[in-house]
C-alpha cells in the first residue's frame, strides 16, 4: 500500500500545482490591467489623479506581494504539519515472545533490559475503537491522535486537518491554518480594492470618453468581473472559517456533523476514571454530538487556531512547528517495564496535542456515572502513571 501511494504521489505531483497556477496567471492578468489599463492610462494620464493612481498602484503590487508570500510559506516552507511518530499505548504489558521462563526475561517475565521497545503512556481520555484501543494508521505506522487524518495527497498524517484547497495546492492543517487564514483575507482585501476603485472611476471614464470609442477598455471589464467573483467567493470562506474557529470546528468536522443524520457517524472514547481506577469504553451517537473541542470563549476558540498572540493574526509570518517524527523518549525506570524508551503523550506531540472541552469530559462522566458505557479495561500503563 505504502508503495503504490508513493507511487501515486510521484506520478502526479504536478498536478496540486495546476489550480494555482491558474490563479496566479489571473492574479497577473488583473495586476497587469488595473495598474496600467485603469491606474497608468485613465486615472493618471487622462483624469491626472496621479497621486491617488500612484497609491493604487503601490498599494495593489504590495497586497500581491504578501499574498504571493503567504502562498509561498503556506504550500513550500512551512506546509500543514506532520504528526510525530506514536508508538501503541502501553495498554498491554510488554513480554518476551519465548514467555516467562526463556532466557532473556527477568524474574517478572518481562523482557530483557537489551530488547528496547518504543512505549507511550496513554493519556485520561482518547479516541478509540469498541474495544478501546486507539485507532492505527497502517501507511505511517503510528497511532493516528484526535483530529489528525491521514493526507493521500501528501503521504502522512496530518495534526489537525481542515481540508485540502484544490486553489492552493496543499492540505490545510494545524501548522498552516493561519497562514491560510491570512491568505484569505489579504487576498480578499486585494480584490475588494481593485472592483470597488473600478467601479467608483467607471462613471468618470464613461463621461469623458462619450461620444468616443471604445468607451471602456475590455480588459478592465474583464479585471471588474474577475475580482468581483473571486471576493466573493474569497469572502464566503472567510466567513466560513471565521464562523469555524469560533465553535473550535475545522472544515472538515462541520462537513462530517452537517452529515452525520445520513450516515450516523459516532465517536468513541476511552476514558480513565479516577474513583474506579479503570477505563470505561463511552459511546457518543450523532444525537449527542456538541462541542467536543470548544474552550470557554469564543476568543479562546479563535486563538486556539490562530496563537494566542493576537498582533501575530494580521502579521504575514509562520512559523512551523519543529518536532521530529521520532521522538527520543526518556526512560521512567520504572521495574515493572523493560528500560526501553517510554513517555507521556504530551511530550511526543507537544503543540499538536489536543485538549477536550469540559463539556466532553463531563458528558463522559455523566455516562459512567450511569452505567452507560460498552466495556471497561484496564492499561497497564495507568499503573505507571497516566496523564490525570
């Protein structure tokens, strides 16, 4: 499988680059004819405006300039993200293939101090299956975490993953979402300057040319519908992943909950109890989905996307998450366990971790509270010590 995706991926990589392209001749054509068709031949030489044609001018070549900047970091320097590496929760203890009383296994029947194992503590509460065991990504061979999905476009899981912008080229994902954000907006603003100038010196150019042919130039005609329909569709997202962040919900998740009443989507936790000293298997139906991930505020939802430096919204400058697939885990020395490599799930994703909403966790206790849940196990690793 994982072969014939690489496969895939190298056969038709140029053609992510197609739509973009597009849109960046058409970014040029409209430059092209608002600064010298509109700007330089009407409001400057014919209307001598040309102080104002001279500040639409710097002012259309600056906003093209950070959009192509953004494109740049969103797509090539920066990207989506990658999730690192997440070896299976330490659910089941960790034994010797030979058993007990091979050679090689300690007095506990564990194995070896020699044999290194790559070991993670699971954390309180996680997506799982039925039978509580957190969902594998078999092309990355690590455990996928919540929110992450798996891009077939680039290969990898990607930390929280919005959607792929056929416009742009790449997958939206937690390390790019801002920029996207800010691409959006800059390029609606480009946009909105450029239909709104024309239509405020359309009359002008009109009245001096009467009587005369041709009238209006084409290309500015064409520059007005272009721009006109490209803001609006560029407004529309905006307000779409504005109106998203603000519930803490990715385009994807509203995709799937506007659906779930045709294909009954559920979602399944695993959660440590603290009172019980076990893990009980909760299901959620599409009926009792709501803000599984949302903070307090709505600010606090929108700096969970955007960084909770607010001057860094409107500043065109990612900036990527430096983590490595492969973790190097510390060793707890913990006597139960072989002294392999073994941690905490925060420390493996960092940034990427997701946190759930209080509402999630209170539904979840208020199910255990009555009796509703599929089945309760035990992790090995909570006798370690398990994030709670």
């Amino acid at each position: 499988m994982a072969l014939s995706c690489n496969f895939r991926l190298r056969r038709r990589w140029w053609f992510r680059f197609v739509l973009p392209g597009i849109v960046l001749g058409l970014l040029c054509y409209c430059t092209w004819a608002y600064c010298h068709k509109l700007c330089y031949d009407q409001i400057y030489k014919q209307l001598h405006h040309r102080s104002i044609a001279i500040g639409l001018i710097c002012a259309v070549c600056f906003l093209d300039a950070i959009v192509v900047f953004l494109w740049c970091q969103m797509v090539i320097w920066v990207g989506p993200g990658t999730q690192p590496h997440v070896a299976p929760f330490l659910i089941l203890p960790v034994v010797s293939k030979e058993g007990a009383n091979e050679e090689g296994a300690n007095d506990e029947g564990y194995q070896d101090a020699s044999m290194e194992y790559d070991a993670v503590i699971p954390p309180r509460c996680y997506q799982c299956d039925p039978h509580g065991y957190p969902i594998w990504c078999s092309p990355c061979q690590s455990l996928k975490m919540e929110r992450t999905h798996h891009s077939s476009e680039l290969g990898h899981c990607v930390p929280r993953f919005d959607h792929y912008c056929l416009w742009v080229g790449t997958v939206v994902g937690r390390d790019n979402y801002r920029l996207f954000v800010q691409f959006v907006a800059y390029f609606s603003s480009l946009l909105l300057l450029m239909w709104l100038s024309i239509c405020v010196y359309i009359r002008d150019i009109t009245q001096r040319h009467r009587g005369h042919s041709p009238r209006l130039n084409v290309n500015i005609i064409l520059t007005l519908a272009l721009a006109l329909f490209g803001w609006l569709m560029n407004t529309s997202m905006l307000a779409a992943t504005v109106f998203y962040m603000a519930q803490n919900k990715t385009s994807l998740e509203a995709i799937i909950d506007s659906k779930r009443k045709n294909f009954g989507t559920r979602k399944i936790f695993c959660y440590y109890s603290v009172p019980n000293k076990s893990r009980f298997v909760v299901e959620f139906d599409r009926t009792e989905f709501h803000a599984f991930w949302s903070k307090k505020t709505m600010l606090a939802n929108l700096k969970d996307f955007m960084g909770s430096n607010m001057l860094m919204w409107i500043i065109p400058l990612g900036k990527p998450y430096t983590f490595p697939c492969k973790t190097k885990l510390p060793d707890y020395g913990n006597h139960l366990l072989p002294s392999g490599r073994k941690t905490t799930l925060g420390e493996i994703l960092g940034p990427y971790e997701e946190s759930f909403s209080d509402y999630t966790i209170q539904a979840i206790e208020d199910k255990i509270s009555k009796g509703n849940y599929l089945t309760t196990l035990r992790a090995f690793g909570d006798e370690i010590g398990p994030e709670h």
